[in-house]
C-alpha cells in the first residue's frame, strides 16, 4: 500500500466492467484523467462486459489472468478499477494479478490528499481515507477467522496487532470528527455572521474542471489556482464581488463535483459542500466544450440534489464559448453564455445574477429620523439608497432594502 500513497509514478492499466448503466468509454477516459493527475500514467485498458460484478473479483476470473498478462507486457506497476471495490475483492485481484490494485474511489482520495491545503481540507480528506482504510486493514500474513474481527478477544498474534490496528484507526476516526465539528462550528459562526450583516452569498459549483476558480478570478482577481487538471480547487475561497446594481456580494468557490462521487467524500466534505446548500444563489459552471456537457451537467444537479441545494435558485453559466464555434443559445435569464477566460458574456451574468438576488430586496418608503441616519450606510451596504430627501421631520428616502434588515427599517416606514 506505501507503494501506491507515495504517489510516485506508477505505470497503471485500467480495468472496468461495462454493467451497462453508464457510457464505460468516457467513464475510463475520465479514469486516464484522474490517473494523470494522480501521477499514474495509464498504459492499458481492459473492459468486461457483463451482467453483473463478480462478487469476489467483480471482473471475470478468466479475465483477470488478461490483465495480469498485460501488466507484464506493459511492464505496468498497478491496476486500477473504475468501481468500488469491496475490500475481498480487492485483495483477491491483488493476488490473481500480484500487484497493488486501487479503486476509483481511492484514487479520487490519493488526488484530493495531495490537493488538501487548509487545515480542514486536510481534515476532511484524512477522515474519508481513514473510513475508507478501516475495513481493508488485514493482519500481516495472517489467516483471519471469519467472526474474529471487532470481538476484541486475542486468537493470535496476527489478529491482536489487526485488532489494535482497528482501534487506533477508530480513536483516530473520532478525533478527526471532533477536530471537524469544531471547524464546522466556527464555519457555522462564520456564515450566521454573514447572514447578519445581510451578505448574500453565491456559491460556484459545477463538475471539475469546468472554469470555476478561472471565474472566481477573472471576477474579483482572487489569485486562486486555476489549471487543466481534475480538482485543482479542494478548499472553498470567498471573496467580495461589486454587482453592477452597487450591493456586494460573497462568491465562493467550492471543490468540483464529478461523476459517481464517492459517497465517503460527500460526506467528509459535508461541512464544506454546505457553502452549496446554504448559499443564496447558486452558479452552476459547465464546460460547453466538452462533449460530456450534457452528461456532466446531470451529475451536477444530481449532487445538488444530494447535498441539499436543490432548492437553492440557480443560475447556469455555458462557459468556455470561447472554445466553441457556436454560442449556445440560452433560453432565459438563468443561463448565461460566458468565457471566463475572454469575459465574454460575464456582465450579462453579473446583471443575472444581481436581478436574481434583488428577489431578496424591497422597496421601502422611509422617514428616518436624524438619529437613525446610520441605517441608510447599512441599506447601501446590501441594498441601494434610491432617493434622499432631508425634511425638517428626518431624512425621507426611497430604498431598495435587503430582507436582513427589514426589521430594523420596518418602524421608520411610511
Ligand atoms: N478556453 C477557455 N478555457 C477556460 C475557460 N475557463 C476556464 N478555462 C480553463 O479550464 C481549466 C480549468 O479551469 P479551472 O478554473 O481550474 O476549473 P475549476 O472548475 O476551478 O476546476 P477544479 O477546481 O479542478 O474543479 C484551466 O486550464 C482554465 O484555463 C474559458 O472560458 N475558456
Ligand atoms: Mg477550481
């Protein structure tokens, strides 16, 4: 197993079953990618039709001998599944094929470990490997019984080491839940704070590698990490964006969703997949110069779905038209053609995006008395000051005022 963490670069062939419920040939070619980025040059591909997964090797046996075959022709290191394996299955293929063998979903954790920069980026990523590690760990060279795990009795020396090797991973598991809901506390803090001051937030989303932090950037010059590769963003940046109707807004940039997620990892990034569900409005960013755009966009909403955020107001960016030869035709305001990279389209999504938020304003006729003048700097910090009139009874104004304060400003209406 150091093997495959040490992240070096291990020639890998790919190797999947084709169950029929998805295109197998763009899963895998997204499996070379992740194998890229991952530092795995893939070397080789084997694909199986069938039914259903074998349940002790999930491809065929007859099969496996295939790809142990290529692995010597290819001179290859590793195999990689693009499924989830079960840990018997794992350890069977590793023995049919005498080399290392890691599931999609460990692959996906090796990326998001090495992209994990903040504290809970790295808590999050270790917590899902831990959870992920803790049904796989075997006692060294060890025959197990088949109810010998988790009784806490001493059968042999194997099985003491495997059990104590449990109970650590357990106590570690635990600690880092408790690291994560203190974090998640102060996230929570943080964005009560937001709502407070009445600073809406909008939330980019989309499959990885879609342009999101390109966005990010071109909107508000954040600096954040941008580039051709899967999950190059993994810990959410915030930053102040003007609107073209003068309130401001918080733009967060959250980690890439991607098809079949492994469950482990929605879960561990709940805390961060929260600035999604708890946003005011959502920015959904495709590629639409991908030929998977259509497939990748049904992930995102997907995900959406799970996390939550369905019922969050969204609206759809085409990004990449630079790319395409064609704009896409939009159809309303909730989808707006943009290039992230030229800035094509991006004032017509800043003006969409101000006029989808405005649902959060009213209009409101005040009479404020000279003491309360104070209010006014706090209707402009979210909203707008339409008119200004100073009477001798208080200043008369007409204002476009965000909800979080309509109660402070309810008394003085007229
Ligand atoms: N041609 C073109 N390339 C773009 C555009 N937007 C982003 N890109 C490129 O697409 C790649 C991915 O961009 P990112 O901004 O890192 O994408 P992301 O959605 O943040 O990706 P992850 O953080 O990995 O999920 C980079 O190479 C960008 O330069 C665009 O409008 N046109
Ligand atoms: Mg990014």
């Amino acid at each position: 197993m150091e093997q495959i963490l040490d992240n070096r670069p291990l020639r890998a062939v790919l190797a999947a079953a084709d169950l029929g419920g998805y295109d197998i040939e763009r899963s895998l070619g997204e499996l070379e990618e992740l194998c890229r980025t991952a530092g795995h040059p893939p070397v080789a591909r084997i694909i199986q039709r069938r039914q259903s997964p074998d349940p002790a090797t999930f491809i065929g046996k007859g099969i496996l001998v295939d790809v142990a075959r290529l692995i010597e022709s290819e001179e290859a290191d590793i195999v990689i599944f693009d499924h989830e394996l079960s840990p018997s299955q794992t350890r069977n293929i590793e023995a049919a094929c005498n080399c290392p063998v890691l599931d999609r979903t460990l692959l996906i954790l090796n990326i998001f470990a090495m992209r994990a920069t903040s504290a809970e980026g790295s808590i999050q990523v270790e917590l899902a490997r831990q959870r992920y590690m803790l049904p796989r760990l075997m006692g060294k060279g060890v025959q197990l019984s088949r109810q010998g795990s988790g009784t806490g009795t001493h059968r042999g020396p194997g099985e003491t080491k495997l059990e104590s090797d449990r109970r650590h991973i357990r106590r570690r598991i635990a600690a880092l839940e408790e690291e994560l809901r203190e974090l998640s506390k102060r996230r929570d803090l943080r964005r009560k704070r937001r709502k407070k001051e009445g600073m809406a937030t909008v939330a980019i989303v989309g499959y990885t590698n879609t342009g999101k932090s390109t966005l990010l950037n071109h909107l508000t010059g954040a600096g954040v990490l941008a580039e051709d590769m899967l999950f190059a963003t993994l810990d959410p940046t915030a930053r102040g964006l003007l609107l073209p109707d003068g309130s401001t807004v918080l733009l967060i940039d959250t980690v890439g969703f991607i098809s079949r997620l492994p469950t482990l990892l929605i879960e561990a990034f709940k805390a961060t997949l929260e600035d999604a569900s708890d946003a005011d409005l959502i920015l959904n960013i495709c590629d639409v110069s991908s030929p998977d755009f259509e497939a990748q966009m049904a992930v995102t909403e997907s995900i959406l779905t799970d996390i939550g955020a369905a019922t969050v107001p969204i609206i759809t960016a085409l990004n990449k038209c630079d790319l395409v030869s064609e704009v896409p035709h939009t159809i309303n305001n909730n989808c707006v053609a943009i290039s992230a990279k030229t800035g094509f389209g991006v004032p017509k999504l800043l003006e969409a995006i101000a006029q989808q938020l405005s649902g959060n304003h009213c209009k409101m006729k005040l009479l404020l008395p000279y003491d309360k003048a104070g209010l006014l700097g706090q209707v402009r910090e979210q909203g707008r000051v339409l008119s200004e009139d100073y009477t001798p009874e208080g200043i008369q104004s007409e204002a476009l005022v965000h909800r979080s304060i309509w109660h402070l400003l309810s008394p003085f209406q007229i």
